[in-house]
C-alpha cells in the first residue's frame, strides 16, 4: 500500500516508517528536515515540507491510500502543531480523495482522563496540569477536527510512550475505566497498532487507548 506518514522523525514516527517499509508498503515520509530521518530503502520516499504550510502537504498527498500522522512537539513547546497541522492534513486528504487516516493524540484527557487515576501523583498533579496542558489541549482540538472530518479515521491514543522493543502485546480499546494499566507502552508497539488500522475496521471512526 502507498503509505504517508507525518512526523516521520519523530520517536514513533521513526518506527512507523521502519516498520512499514519491513512490511513491503511504498512510504512517503514528509519531513521538515529529512537529514533527521536517517533511513534510506527503495521503497522510501522523502518529501520535504511543513505541516503548518497547507498548500505543501497536496503534492505529497497525491496517489496516497492511507494517511499515518504521528505529528508533536516537545512538552514544553508552546504551539497547535497538532491541531492545525492535522487540519492542514485533513484539507490535503480532501483535496486528492485519500481517506484513511490513522492518528497518534493520547491518553490522559477528554473521555480518557480517568486514567490518569493509575499514574503517580506528581504526573497526575503536577506534570498533567502544568507541563502537559497546552500539549492536552492541542491535542483535544486535533482530536475534534479528526472526528468532524467524514474520513475514514482511527485515533491512536498511547499511555506513556517508552523506547522499549516491539512486542505485539499489548492492551488495545480499552475503557478509561479499564483497571490495571501499566500507563506506559513502546513507541514501537503503537507504530505496530497503527500500522494494522490502515485497513482494519475493528477501530474505524473511535479512539482506541494503548497501554500494557
């Protein structure tokens, strides 16, 4: 499948595209500075480009089957690179007729807040309220644009993401009520779900959490 995947250099992105190319899929990876990426295959294709710049993502876009965004920032970074990024997506989508669109958010706010109640204190307290609001936040408005967009879209939400290996085992769907949570799981296990919804139906239109 003709695949693009947004925040390619990213942690989960990285994975995204490492694993998609082990899988036989054509990959574009549009990037802002393709010197980050440090992958290179045949079936590789690296466009350069910004999310924020909506007339760029179309190029790109055209002959696309599914859509992998796994766009951010770093917590402290104050932005809607989220939200207007996917917007910008979004547009492109529906501009070249791709409607697929599997999306990485989280867990920890809107609906899913509950699970917060199984992580420690000072990330529940201190970490949530003051260091990830605006990211939460940002996140929410992406979430919002995803659900009114008519695509055919799958929301990734991941607990706490690690480095840790790709282990295909993992709780996936689950309430926010869901108890015993370990709140945290590999980048490459949620590059791993990500990959099965670009043409599973099991999640289609719903917000699935991540988490061992």
């Amino acid at each position: 499948m003709k695949l693009i995947i947004f925040g390619a250099t990213g942690g989960t992105g990285k994975q995204l595209t490492e694993q998609a190319l082990e899988q036989g899929h054509i990959v574009t990876a549009f990037v802002r500075d393709p010197s980050r990426l440090g992958i290179m295959h045949s079936n590789l294709n690296i466009v350069k480009g910004d999310v924020m710049d909506a007339a760029s993502i179309i190029p790109a876009m055209q002959g696309q089957e599914a859509v992998l965004c796994a766009i951010g920032s770093p917590a402290n970074k104050i932005g809607t690179i989220r939200s207007t990024g996917t917007k910008n997506i979004i547009q492109a989508m529906k501009a070249t007729g791709v409607k697929r669109l599997v999306c990485q958010t989280s867990l920890g706010y809107g609906d899913s807040k509950k699970t917060l109640d199984q992580t420690p204190f000072i990330f529940k307290y201190i970490i949530v309220p003051f260091i990830l609001k605006k990211g939460f936040a940002d996140h929410a408005l992406q979430e919002e644009y995803i659900k009114l967009s008519q695509l055919d879209w799958v929301i990734a939400r991941p607990a706490n993401l690690t480095d840790g290996a790709l282990t295909h085992s993992y709780k996936k769907g689950f309430s926010a009520a869901e108890k015993q949570l370990k709140m945290k799981i590999s980048r490459a296990d949620v590059a791993d779900f990500m990959l099965g919804q670009i043409s599973e139906n099991t999640y289609l239109r719903k917000t699935a959490g991540l988490s061992y």
